[in-house]
C-alpha cells in the first residue's frame, strides 16, 4: 500500500511539474518595443526640405507650389503588407530621383532612408481648381510608384 502511495505522489508531483512549466511556457515573454527598436537604427536628417521660405515668388506666392517638382502619397501611414502609391508631376518634363523616408526618432535626426528609386521620368500633371468650400485641391494624377511595405514592418509614417 505504502509503495503504491509512493508511486501517485511521484505521478503527482510530476503531473504537478508538467502543469508547472506548462503554464510558464504560456506566459508571453516580455513584449520588445519595436518602435524603440527601430529607432535605436542609424538616422538621416536629409529628408528635410532645404529650401528657403522667400523662394515663393508671384504668381506660386498664394501657395508656395514648386511646379518643377511636386508630389503627393497615396495615405501618410501604412502597415506592413500594404501598398503606398506615389504621384509625381514634373514641369517641364524631366527626370528624377524618389527617397522613401521612415519618419521617427533616429537619435534626433528625424528619419531613416528606407529605398532609392532611381531614373524616374517625371511629366507635368493636370491641377484641378480648388474645391470652393474647402479650398482643398484633389489630384488625380498618374501614379509614378507604388511600393509595398514588407509584411513584417508595423506601421510606418513615410515622406
């Protein structure tokens, strides 16, 4: 009797251990912070614009617009597995190259480069009047890239 009271404590006790390290397996391990992460990476501070306010002269002056060169994104963030699209027009004509920015910390710098798209063909794009109620301007031009974020990215704010 004695030894068979032995044998279920021992089937016990090692039930009890399996049931032990079972639970600890299922306790998430600390969660790493991707964004911290990510911002401990080399940064750029090259996305910045360089170009001085008093450049703005009659008739672009109202809204400061660069016709030689002007873009838009299709969103201003996205996950991984989705696309950006990015419209281009160019006046006159000419070619280009696109820098894909990550916005973030970067040891102050402000951004990571992230692709080069090089030797693009920019082409002066239809600029539509501004809505009257809202004055906002919609364009509706021809797509010069679209770029997939890898799947394993989370969300990233691009310029």
């Amino acid at each position: 009797m004695m030894k068979n009271n032995y044998r279920n404590l021992i089937i016990l006790l090692f039930v009890s251990a399996i049931g032990i390290i079972s639970m600890q397996s299922n306790k998430e391990l600390p969660a790493v912070n991707i964004i911290k992460e990510e911002n401990k990476k080399p940064g750029t501070s090259d996305w910045l614009i360089k170009v001085p306010f008093d450049t703005c002269s009659y008739p672009d002056h109202e809204f400061c617009r660069r016709k030689q060169i002007e873009g838009y994104c299709s969103q201003t963030s996205v996950k991984g597995g989705e696309a950006l699209s990015i419209f281009v027009s160019a006046d006159p004509a000419s070619d280009y190259s696109l820098h894909i920015y990550r916005m973030g910390y970067y040891g102050d710098k402000g951004g990571r480069l992230m692709k080069i798209f090089k030797n693009l063909r920019g082409k002066p794009q239809a600029v539509p009047e501004a809505d009257k109620q809202t004055n906002f301007f919609e364009c509706k031009w021809d797509t010069a890239v679209t770029l997939t974020i890898p799947k394993d990215r989370k969300q990233q704010l691009c310029v």
